[in-house]
C-alpha cells in the first residue's frame, strides 16, 4: 500500500528532477547557479538562450511523448488484455509516419514547418476513423489487433517504397531521420501544436479508464455489470490514436516504451489497468528524458537518433516480457 501511494508523486518527483538534470547536461554542461539564474531571468543572454531555446523544450518533448506512449500503452494493454500491447500495434504509429513520409516525399514539408507535424496528425486520425469503424463492427478483440498488424505492415511497406523512390538523397535522409525518430530541435510552439491533440486523447482515455478495470473479469462479466463493450473500444482506439498521432507528430516514430512503462508499472498498482495509466505515462516521460539525456551525452561523431536508442533499450524488454508471459502460461 506505501508503495501504491508514493507512486505516483514519486515518479512525477523524478520526472521534474530528469527534465532540470536535462538542462544541466549537454555536450557543454551549465553550472547549476546558471541554470537556475536563466530560469529566473538573471542570466546571460547565451545561457537563457541555451536553456529556453535548446535544452527545456527538448527535455519537455521528450518527456510528453513519453507520457503520450506510455499512457496509451497502459490503455491498450487493458483494453486488448495483452501486456505486448502497445500504441504501434493498431498501425497507428506507422500511419502516422507514413502520412509524415509523403509530405517529405513530395516536398510539401518546405512550404511550411507545420506541414509535416499536421500531415502526422491527419494519419493518425485516419488511421484511428478505420480502427473506429472496425471497433463498431466486430465484437472481437482478436479481429481489431490483426486489423492493426495488418495497417501497420501496409504503411511500412508503402514507407519503404517511398525511400525506394525517392528522388535525391536529402528528401532519402529527411524520410530516414523521421522514422527514426527524435525530439532535437523541438520548439515550445511544435509542442504547443502537438499538445492539444495529446491532452484531448489523454482525456478520453482517463474517462473512460473504470471500463478497463471491468474488463479484467473478461469480456462476458464486464458487460453483465453494464460496460457498453463497443463504446469501450471505440473510445479507448479514439484516445490511443489522437495522443499517439500527436506524438508521432512532435518526435517521429518511437516504439517500445509504451510496452515497458505499463509493464513495470503493472505490480506496483495491483494489475489493475485503471490505476496504471498515470504511474505509465510518468514513467515512459521519465524514461525517455533520461534516454534523450544518454543520447546527447554519448560521445559519438554524430547524435543517435532516440528512436534507435528507445528500440536498443526496449526491444530486449519487449523479449523478455514475451517470454515470460509464455513461461507464466506454460
């Protein structure tokens, strides 16, 4: 019980900490009385410019597309009952990169800065009108998680055919820097854009979140106790998709960590999906600030994408849970 009610406040502590430690560390650490003189405006113009422009809105990124992730990780792993459940399963994520893709395939990123996040937006939104529409008509979990796969793999095939067509190297580099995702160079307006998106998802997903605690008695008990299945779906796939779409819209596609956050999380609430959902998306905001911090700090020629180094950290993860969970069924 002490540690199901320290959780949460404990995890939002370190999370504030991580996202502070981020504008400490870099390739050219900042003393901490110059942080915090740039915080409060008694700094040097570089040093404001450094933690304002640069290092804040990089950390603050990081940490809401980790929190976008992992909270509809969280919910996806209750609504499908699957703990290998995550945002990219439903080909949302994928969707939302191949629509990415296209505006640089074709150039319509130069027109404007706004073009590529809202070409995201619009793909995952396309991607969760489909899922929606086939949340209303089957009544099977089983049929909507293939139906996923299914617009996951279209959307990397027709992505790969994209750098398979690409007419120069630069577009080539844009498209393969998108997909490997990373929330450099983010601005406070880019997450300004991508946050109303996040929050309305969020919302969505933390209303209806007592359905996903009900459907831990199975599906045939959870709709004797009156939860209305389909709405469940639809609303959890509608949820998922806009917080996923807008942070495949901020840093580009990052998997795994909507797998591991909610997995860690699980036995400290109880197994109960309704409870994790704020413990995940803190702790997959806490795990990607820290993994974005690794990143710049590594002394390689060129920056790893955070991306590959979420994939390097969770793909293992996603192994072990796998076997695990066949262990536990054997």
């Amino acid at each position: 019980m002490i540690a199901r009610g320290w959780l949460t406040p404990g995890l939002a502590l370190a999370s504030v900490l991580a996202i502070f430690a981020a504008c400490l560390i870099g390739s050219t650490p900042l003393p901490f009385d110059r942080v915090m003189a740039a915080f409060f405006g008694g700094a040097e113009a570089g040093d404001r410019l450094v933690i304002w422009s640069i290092r804040l809105p990089r950390a603050l990124a990081a940490f809401i597309v980790g929190a976008a992730l992992g909270l509809s990780g969280a919910a996806l792993q209750g609504l499908l009952r699957n703990p290998l459940a995550e945002p990219g399963v439903l080909g949302v994520s994928a969707t939302a990169t191949l629509f990415a893709t296209f505006s640089l395939y074709y150039g319509l990123a130069v027109v404007s800065p706004w073009i590529l996040p809202i070409a995201a937006i619009i793909g995952a939104l396309a991607a969760t009108l489909l899922l929606t529409l086939a949340a209303v008509r089957t009544q099977s979990v089983v049929t909507l998680i293939l139906i996923g796969v299914g617009l996951s793999s279209f959307a990397g095939a027709v992505m790969s055919l994209l750098m398979n067509l690409a007419p120069n190297p630069f577009s080539l580099s844009d498209m393969i820097n998108w997909m490997l995702g990373s929330v450099a160079n983010r601005s406070f307006n880019e997450i300004a854009f991508a946050a109303p998106f996040m929050v309305a998802g969020a919302g969505v997903l933390l209303a209806t979140r007592r359905g996903l605690s009900a459907l831990t008695l199975g599906e045939e008990a959870a709709s004797g106790i009156g939860l209305n299945l389909r709405n469940q779906r639809i609303y959890t796939v509608v949820g998922a998709g806009m917080a996923t779409g807008a942070s495949v819209a901020l840093a580009g596609a990052i998997g795994f960590v909507g797998i591991v956050a909610p997995h860690i999380v699980r036995p400290f609430v109880g197994y109960d999906p309704a409870r994790s959902l704020i413990p995940s998306a803190l702790l997959a905001g806490l795990i990607l600030v820290l993994a974005d911090i690794g990143v710049r700090i590594l002394p390689t020629d060129n920056e790893l994408k955070l991306g590959v180094v979420a994939a390097l950290i969770g793909a293992p993860a996603f192994v072990w849970i796998a076997m695990r969970r066949r262990a536990v069924n054997d």
